[in-house]
C-alpha cells in the first residue's frame, strides 16, 4: 500500500495550533489528504510535521486491501497514547478518522476507541469545520451519510492538487457503478457523479496562469465521465478537447479508467490531441474469463486484448499499465497461467499487482474457496517477476531515443533535475533549475532502478 503525509504548504508561517494528517491509499485520497489540511487551515491549525506537534490529528483511511481497519485500530491505540501524554502536559487533541474505513465502519470506531472526537467519509468533508466546532464543545461526531445533492456541491468547490506546481489532479468525477465483486469503492465513495465541465475548464486555466504545465484528470472511474452541460453532453474526450486550447497547458492525462468505459472519441483523442499523452492506465485484474466473471468485470479477457489493441492502432507507442489481483476465490493455475498469458500478449510498461484480500460488505468476501495465501503469494511473485521485466524492456527500448521531457523538480543531487517522459517514466538529468517547468529533448542513455538518465539533446556527451 502507498503511504504519504499531507501536509498544506510547508513553508507557511507555524501558528498557535497545529493540524497533522496521515494519509493512507490511493492518488484520491492523497487529494482529499491536502483538501482536509487545507480546511483545517481554514479552521485555524497550521500544518505540522509531527503528530506530537499538533492539536488537530486526522487519519485519512484507505480501505481498499489488507486488514485496513485493523491497521486503523493499532495506529488508534498509538494516537490515543499520545493524546494522554499531551493531556497530562495540559494540552487538548483533537482525533479524527476520515477516508473509507471511517466511512464502513464509523460507528464502530466511535464505540471502540474512545479516543476518537470525530469520524468523517469522504462525502461529507466539507462538514469537517462543524465537527472540529462539536469536538471544541465536547461533541463527538459521526458524519457517514451519503448526501448526493451536497456532495455534488462540494464537487463543485473542490480546489486542485498540485504535488508540484509543474502537474496538478483535477477531480472531474467521483464513485462507481461498477460493483466488482471485490471492491469496497462503489459501498465507500458512492455512486457516479461527474464535476460540471465549466469548473474544471475554469480550474485548470487558473492552474496553467500560475505555471501548472501537466494535468491529470482524476476519478474512481474517470473515463465513465459525463456531464450534461445547458448546451451540450461532455465526454472526458470533450474535456480534453477543449483543455488542449487551454495556453500554457502541455500534458493531459488520466486515471483511473474501466475497460467497459472506453469510448470511440476517448480513443481518437489519443490520435488527435496531441497534448493527451501516449499512457493509459487500464486495470484487467486476471486474465481468466472465468475469473473476470465472478469478478463481475464485464469483460472477457479477449475484449480487453481487443480494447488494447484499438488503443495501439490509434497511438502505436502508447505505454499500458494496469492492475491485477491475484488469488481471487475459486483462481485455479490454469486461471493464474491466463494471467500470465493475457500479460505476455499486451506487454505493460508498468503495472500495480495484489493478493486478493477479502474486503468485508463485498460479495467475495463470502465465498468459500479461498487461495491460500501460500498459493497467493507465489503467484504474485511470478506475476511481479513478469511484469518487471516487462516494465524493465519499456525502459531499454528508450535507451538511444531522444523523449520530451517536462523538467518538475529539482533532483536528489546538485546540478541535477528531474522530469517526465511522455510515457509517465521519471528522467534524471544536468540541467539548470531555471528549466524547471519547460519541456526539452532529451537523449536517454541509461537505466536507474526507477528512473532514466539523459542528456540534453543539443549537448555534447561528457559536458
Ligand atoms: N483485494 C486486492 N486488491 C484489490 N483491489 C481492489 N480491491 C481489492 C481487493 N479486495 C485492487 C484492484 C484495483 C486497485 C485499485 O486495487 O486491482 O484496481
Ligand atoms: Fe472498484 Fe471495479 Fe469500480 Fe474499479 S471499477 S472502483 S475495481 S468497483
């Protein structure tokens, strides 16, 4: 599991009480990590490094794999411990869950840790002022109530992410209808709702006036994107359209996407556009038509090779990534060796695999016929094994190549700074930091472990 600290902007001024946020899980909930320190700001606690430091602690909780509320209930006992010490130094801390565990399993949080002041999902965060009001008054607060019309509204409201100021997420549809037998998402973030197209085109030309250059559109299942607009119906291919024309914009993406979602229009916009960049993030999960059944996927695993296919016909170099679980109930070898077949007939360029864990509320989660984690876990090394190579001869193709890369940071030693190819993959190069925030060519010459190393193009080699 990914694991980051949000924290608002780091350089602001330590005021007199401090928030802290822990964030757990996926690209989204790193994005409602910021909008949560962002509204703890608002509520007057500054952003902190350090739990220890801060009078506001909230967990924001990822529900997707693994024992997720088991994890929460041990990082719980750990706050509660530190909010006794700090109550014997006379200092008040406030204790909040947020994110998909606290919206499964809320009541049950409030009633086993009583440590905890507030407990808050992800549709109702822009209620997280009231709830810091009710835990200054005493009050414990459980907000977990699935309300469409104000989720809608705070879609509205919602402000970018920007991890650097070079690319920013832009969230233009959140939940899912699609109810893999797996998955918590459709229980935990709701149903499908798409953000007005007018707002993100406004959001993003705000982004690109204040330097952002690369966007990524973001949603649970953001290729099902649709809005209908007082004069016309938007796709996420009409979306990009007209971000293209947005100035000082030079990349768009996308993420994540359904297999059964991807339109005609999403897929010329891969030939026609060329600002949408050649990577598409298409999660399988298994290989096996049997499998992606009781999956309840939707499609055979020939559709997705069919899908994959059409895609490469439109933009021939596009680099594929997606996701798979393994040891999904009832997965026999010959199901597993579909997988692996399905992988060595696509070749990813980069891939996220898991186990299957049994998430409580989903269908699966009842079935007998569970994979021993043994079985488990040597399949997930196969696939992991497979699919580094593949990433690995992705990487050596561009060996020799001269990509376009957009410079968005400053890199780990002096004189150094990083970029991104087209292809998502990170470049290492000798560049001044003034070419932070442009694009340039660059020859690739070597592989790192997770990263490219290149030159300038109009540079000689050794200067
Ligand atoms: N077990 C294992 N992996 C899961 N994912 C979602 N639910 C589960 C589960 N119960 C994986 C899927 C999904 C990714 C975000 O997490 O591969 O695409
Ligand atoms: Fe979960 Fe399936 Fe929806 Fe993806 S498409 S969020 S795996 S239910």
């Amino acid at each position: 599991m990914r694991q980051e600290d949000a924290r608002v902007n780091e350089e602001d001024l330590i005021g007199p009480r401090g928030g802290y946020v822990k964030s757990y899980g996926c690209q989204m909930n790193a994005y409602d990590s910021s909008r949560i320190a962002g509204l703890l700001e608002g509520a007057g606690y500054s952003a902190r490094e350090d739990a220890g430091d801060a009078e506001v602690i909230v967990l924001n909780t990822c529900h997707i794999r693994e024992k997720a509320s088991d994890k929460v209930f041990s990082e719980l006992g750990q706050i509660r411990r530190l909010k006794d010490e700090r109550a014997a130094r006379g200092q008040r801390t406030i204790v909040g869950v947020a994110g998909c565990v606290a919206q499964a399993e809320g009541a049950e949080i409030l009633r086993r840790e009583a440590a905890v002041d507030f407990v808050v999902g992800p549709q109702s965060y822009h209620r997280l002022p009231e709830a810091l009001r009710n835990a200054d008054a005493g009050e414990r607060t459980l907000l977990v109530n699935f309300e469409t019309e104000e989720k809608f509204q705070d879609l509205k409201r919602r402000p970018a992410f920007s991890p650097t100021r070079i690319s920013a997420f832009v969230t233009v549809q959140e939940g899912c209808d699609k109810f893999c037998s797996f998955c918590v998402v459709p229980y935990t973030r709701g149903a499908e709702i798409s953000r007005a197209a007018h707002d993100i085109v406004a959001e993003a030309e705000e982004l690109a006036r204040n330097g952002t250059r690369d966007i990524s559109l973001l949603g649970q299942n953001v290729n099902a994107y649709l809005w209908n607009g007082p004069d016309r119906e938007w796709t996420l291919a009409g979306l990009f359209e007209r971000l293209s024309q947005i100035p000082g914009l030079r990349r768009l993406r996308y993420t994540t996407s359904h297999p059964c979602d991807m339109r005609d229009d999403l897929i010329v916009a891969h030939r026609e556009l060329p600002k949408v960049m050649p990577y598409l993030h298409l999660p399988v999960q298994s290989g096996s038509d049997t499998i992606l059944q009781a999956m309840n996927r939707k499609h055979t695993a020939r559709d997705y090779i069919a899908m994959i296919e059409r895609v490469r016909a439109a933009r021939p170099d596009i680099a594929i990534s997606s996701d798979f679980i393994v040891g999904f109930p009832g997965e026999t070898e010959a199901d597993f060796q579909s997988t692996l077949r399905l992988v060595r007939e696509v070749g990813f360029a980069s891939a996220f695999s898991f186990k299957y864990s049994p998430r409580p509320g989903t269908p699966s989660a009842d079935w007998s016929e569970h994979v021993p984690e043994e079985i488990k876990k040597r399949r997930l090394q196969a696939l992991q094994e497979l699919l580094e190579a593949q990433r690995q001869s992705f990487n050596a193709a561009c060996i020799g190549r001269k990509l376009d890369v957009l410079f968005e940071k400053s890199g780990r030693h002096p004189g150094q700074i990083v970029g991104r190819t087209p292809y998502m993959q990170s470049v290492q190069v000798d560049a001044p930091e003034s070419l932070i925030g442009q694009n340039r060519e660059v020859l690739i010459e070597r592989l790192g472990s997770n990263s490219l190393f290149g030159r300038m193009s109009d540079q000689p080699e050794g200067a």
